[in-house]
C-alpha cells in the first residue's frame, strides 16, 4: 500500500496522468522573446495503410501492468492477434478477453511454436525480456518487447545482439519516451541541426516506491535503480542516436525495507542513483532513476546544444523554421494510450517496420545503447562512484 492505496492502482494512476497530460502544456503559458513553442510545428496527420496486409502477431504477459494488451495491437487494421499466453491462467483468459482472440497457450515457449504467427509482443517479466526474445526470434519470428532490454547481463546483451544478427529478423524495444511529445520533438529538432552537438543533457526516471510493486518472483523487490534506465536514457541515446562511452555514478537509499542488506536477491542498497556519463560526441550526460523522491512519478529531460536547447516543448535556438515534428498519425481504431501518448506509436512503429521491410526506430543497437549504461553506472555507484568505461554493443 501507498498512501492507502494499493501498487496496482498507484502504477495505473501514473501510466494514466502520463497518458492524459500534455507534455508541451506543462511547458507553462507565456514564452520567452527568441524562443519557439514547438507545438506549432505539430500538424494534423490522417493515417494513411501502407497496405492491406494483416501481421498475425502473438502476445505474452498480462501482468500488474497489463502491458499485453496496453499498446493496442488488437486495434491495428493492420494486425491480426492469432493467440496470447500467459503462465496463470486467470491473466490468460483476462488477455484473450481484452484482445478479443479466442486462442491461448500455456506459456511463450508454446505460443512460438504457432506456424501461424509472424511476430510476438513479450510483456513478460524483466528478468525474463531477452531470454523470451531469443526464444521467439530463433523461432523464425519478429519481436517487440517491454523495457528493458536485458535485466543486468552483459552477457544476454552479446546473445541478444549475435540472435538478431543471425535471424535477420525485426528487433524492437518498447521504450516510452521515445515517443513522448517532447522526446520526439527532439530527435527531429537535432537530426534537422537545430541543437548543433549536445555539450549537456539529462534524463529523468521518477518513480517514487516505499514498497515494492508486486512482481513475478519479486523480481522487482529491491532492483538496482539503474537496471531499469531506459525512460531516462532515451532522452539522450533516442534523441541523438550517439552512445554514452563511460559513466560515474552515485547512489543513496531513502530507507525503504526492501533496500536493507540481505533484503533483496540483488545486493542492492540502492533505492535512487544519479550516474554522469560522457558522450560520443564529447558531451556530458547527466541520467537518473529515483524511487525515494516522495510522491514524484516522472519521466523527462532536456538537451542543450552548441546551436539551441530545449526543455519539454520549449526550443530556444538559432533554428528559426523547425522541422515537422508532429508523431506519425495512428489508424482512427488505435488510442495513443499512456507514457505520454506512446504506447500506440510504438506498437504502429513495430508494425509499420514489419510492412515495409525496414528496421523500427528502436532496433537492437538502440535498445542495447540504452540499456547498457544503466548496468555499468550501477557497477559505479557499487564502486563509490569509479568511471568506468562502457562496452558497446554497434554493428560491425
């Protein structure tokens, strides 16, 4: 319980308020003299099908979260739900429900089977991400995965990124912010030449939690904060498509039960850290996940460049005609959802990739370029915060 209220409802509550409030109308009214509201470069879009094609697509995991059913595969014109799984079976028919699908099997390793399905949604257990995205890719299948990437092992990053390699088939990670409002508008804003080089930027992941959010086998009980980094990372790794190269980190605990010594299958002490990475490009970074900051559930950040900066949906730069910075358009059927609007465009974004043959926006590479860096910066603030270097996971 959280103030009397349960995690269940406390996590909805966030993915809502995300869902609910615009980004840029945080921004506050009234702009300062030079700067631009990039909402006005924000055009209406209607959807237009890149075909008729159906993907027959397979979803995994109906958790606290309800993720499998959250990104509105079921909605898309252009997909088919052939089958979802899950390992209790009160979720897997709480699925097949909500997907309006009437097949089910017991478990991932079952579904994948399916000669039928073409590609797979796994919204299973962290822990779980990268050994259930080989599965499905060495299956002969395409998939999008919940956050993160790998949950802590370099050693399932080398295996996730040789898995992809060999299979030549579609890899995508599910990270939010890289269709927030804000995110976006960034990505485009620098690809366009509006920030110049990045000499700074931050990443914000709030998620305040006294206790822990019930989880499969508690995986989530006591998590080293930075294990889970990518909401905040995205807005460097998403918005530039550079790397973070090394990192020095600091972590604290805010008390919590589940953060004393022996509490946690992790050894972790941490409930916050706040890691500073250098860049790439020769930049500096600064990227957090807090759980001890009372109250707060949030995901932001902001980039300052050689030739402009930006916070939330606020641009002051050189740059005085932006880009189209509007999302791409959803089919009329799918809601944008919550993470601030994301969950549809991911999921048209992973669709969409299958239809025209091309990589999605967060391919294996970016996902990895995410992810990564968490798990060294804990190694950091495990060591007092000693720089280390980080290890790359690019194409070769």
């Amino acid at each position: 319980m959280v103030d009397g209220r349960d995690h269940t409802m406390v996590r909805r509550e966030f993915l809502g308020r995300l869902g609910a409030i615009s980004l840029g109308t945080m921004a506050g009214a009234g702009l300062a003299a030079g700067r631009s509201d990039a909402r006005e470069r924000q055009p209406v879009k209607a959807w237009e099908p890149v075909c008729e094609r159906k993907v027959r697509v397979g979803i995994v995991g109906y958790g606290v979260c309800k993720f499998g059913a959250q990104f509105g595969f079921q909605d898309h014109p252009n997909v088919e739900v052939v089958a979802v799984s899950d390992l209790i079976p009160d979720r897997r028919n709480g699925l097949m429900e909500a997907c309006r699908c009437g097949k089910s099997y017991d478990s991932l390793e079952e579904l994948v089977k399916d000669p039928r399905i073409e590609a797979v949604f796994v919204a299973t257990d962290a822990p779980s991400h990268a050994r259930h995205c080989m599965e499905v890719l060495n299956h002969g299948k395409h998939v999008m995965t919940a956050v993160p990437a790998v949950l802590g092992s370099l050693e399932q990053a080398e295996q996730l990124v040789e898995t992809v390699r060999k299979t030549g088939l579609k890899y995508m990670m599910a990270e939010t912010s890289c269709f927030h409002e804000d995110c976006y508008a960034m990505r485009k804003i620098y690809h366009a030449g509006g920030f110049g080089k990045l000499l700074y930027s931050e990443g914000e992941y709030y998620h305040y939690c006294p206790t822990p959010i019930p989880s499969y086998k508690d995986w989530r009980v006591g998590l080293p904060p930075l294990w889970y980094p990518t909401h905040a990372t995205a807005y460097y790794v998403g918005t530039t498509g550079k790397r973070f190269t090394s990192v020095s980190c600091a972590g604290s605990s805010a008390g919590f039960a589940a953060f004393a010594p022996g509490a946690n299958k992790y050894d972790n002490p941490f409930s916050d850290e706040v890691a500073l990475f250098q860049t790439s490009e020769g930049g500096s970074s600064r990227m957090l996940m807090c759980m001890g900051v009372y109250g707060l559930v949030d995901e932001t950040g902001r980039v300052f460049g050689e030739k402009g900066y930006m916070n939330k949906m606020d641009y002051q730069g050189t740059m005085k005609d932006l880009p189209d910075l509007a999302r791409p358009a959803l089919p009329p059927s799918v809601d944008a959802g919550g993470h601030g609007g994301s969950h549809g465009p991911l999921m048209n974004e992973f669709v969409t990739a299958i239809l025209q043959d091309r990589e999605p926006m967060v391919n294996v590479y970016e996902a990895l370029a995410m992810t990564v860096p968490g798990i060294i910066a804990h190694q950091s603030a495990l060591k007092g915060g000693e720089t280390l270097k980080i290890p790359q996971f690019d194409r070769t």
